[in-house]
C-alpha cells in the first residue's frame, strides 16, 4: 500500500508515546490518547488537506494547547476553527484558543486552508503536552 502524507501523520500520532521517565510532578498528555473525537477530527483533518506527497514547508510551533490541539487533535486549531475554517465539527464540545486564533489570521492572506496546508506542514516541536501536578 502506497501511503499519503496524511495517511503517515495519522500513523504517527496514533503511536505517539513518550519511552522515558519524567521528573516527579511532571505528566505527559497526548492531544489523541482517549480521545475518540479527537481522533476522528484529525483524521478527516489530515485526509482533507494532506492525502497527497507533495513537499511542505514544515513549521513547528510550541507544545499543545489545551483549548486547541488537546481537544481537536488538529495543531494550532480549536474548536472554532476547525468548525468554521475548515469544515469539520466535534459535537458537543466548543472551545477557544487564542493562538488558534492569530494562526488562522495568518493562514487568510495565503487564501485560505486549503491553499495553506497544500504548502505548508504545521505542528509542535513537541507534540505531547506536559502538566505539573500538584505533589
């Protein structure tokens, strides 16, 4: 089977997992594990806008938002966007993330999605999120 971008970056971030110990009070959150819905959206996500294998300009941002990439699964998007720019919804969930909001305001002047994401790849130096808990 000859597999896609997007076929490869769904691949990848359902085996996400971190092999190493953190420092005590320190945990690991991946934006897709028990998430069914996340799942789902970043998989219509990256079927929609990378099943090809044309070169992208990669582009790496910070760890995960918690009103974003958390619950959408999709980097630098929540709720909002991922509803209104492009085209998929997760039920029963609506949230906003203030960087979600400044990217797809850098993403318009490109002509929208579909033309962004047709030449750039965007995601975290780190796709894991970490929390401190409290000791």
């Amino acid at each position: 089977m000859n597999e896609n971008f997007g076929d490869k970056i769904i691949a990848f971030k359902r085996k996400l997992k971190l092999d190493s110990s953190l420092p005590l009070g320190v945990g690991v959150l991946n934006p897709l594990a028990d998430n069914g819905q996340a799942i789902e959206a970043s998989s219509k996500f990256n079927r929609k806008y990378y099943s090809d294998n044309c070169k992208r300009i990669m582009t790496l941002g910070i760890t995960p938002g918690r009103f974003g990439t958390r619950v959408t699964g999709v980097p630098f998007t929540d709720t909002k966007r991922l509803k209104e720019k492009c085209g998929t919804i997760i039920k029963g969930i609506e949230t906003y993330e203030p960087f979600a909001a400044f990217v797809y305001k850098v993403i318009a002047p490109f002509g929208g999605t579909k033309e962004f994401y047709s030449k750039f790849y965007i995601n975290s130096a780190c796709p894991l999120g970490f929390t401190i808990k409290s000791i």
